[in-house]
C-alpha cells in the first residue's frame, strides 16, 4: 500500500500523525504533514486508513 498527503488540502491538524506515527511526520516549518515511508510497512495499513478517515481536510490519499 503506498499513501500521500495532498499539501495544498493538508492544514496540520496532526490526527494523522497521533494515528500513524510510523507513516506520517509534522513539519517543524509550517506543521502540515507527509509521508515518512513507502510502502507503508505491514500490519500498519489499519492505522493509515485511521488516519485517512480521521483527516477533516481529507488530505490523504492511498494507492495501491
């Protein structure tokens, strides 16, 4: 599973990284999240889509 955060829709909420902090970091520069690893490692698809589900912004992205 590959995932992306959409930086133009992405407005730093950091559900995302409370989620999946494996997967997903918070700029020091202006809070708005990206992906820290690809693929998403095994066993922590559940948490990304967590985390997809949980972004108002719905920011997040997967492919496959």
């Amino acid at each position: 599973m590959k995932v992306r955060v959409d930086p133009q829709r992405c407005q730093g909420h950091t559900l995302c990284a409370m989620a999946a902090p494996e997967v997903f970091e918070l700029s020091d520069f202006d809070g708005h999240a990206s992906v820290i690893t690809d693929p998403v490692p095994e066993g922590m698809e559940s948490q990304v889509r967590d985390a997809r589900s949980s972004c108002p912004e719905q920011a997040i992205a997967e492919e496959d």
